[in-house]
C-alpha cells in the first residue's frame, strides 16, 4: 500500500475540520471535492476576485 492510499485510508475513518482558501478557484475546488468524497468538513473561503463561483456548487 502506498503511502496515499494510507493517508485516503486514514482520512475515510477519521473526519477532521479543513479550511480551503481559494476555494472557488482550480486547485481550491478539486481539493474540496476530494476531501468531500473522504467524508472530511469543510470550510471555503474565497474572495471571488479570480475563481468562479460556479467552482463549488
């Protein structure tokens, strides 16, 4: 087992807090659905000033 599917592995059983800024941007937006699919919390901030909003729905 590798050392990602470890940590994926930990996170699925245990659910910790995450605040993501940038959020509505590329990066921010594919981190918060994959820790979403590990079943993680999440708290987004964005400005807006470069990312779409259309990024988190």
């Amino acid at each position: 087992m590798t050392k990602f599917q470890q940590l994926q592995q930990h996170l699925r059983s245990n659910q910790y807090t995450w605040l993501v800024t940038g959020v509505a941007g590329f990066i921010g937006s594919n981190l918060l659905e994959n820790l979403l699919v590990l079943n993680q919390k999440v708290v987004g901030l964005n400005s807006l000033k470069t990312g779409c909003q259309c990024n988190i729905y």
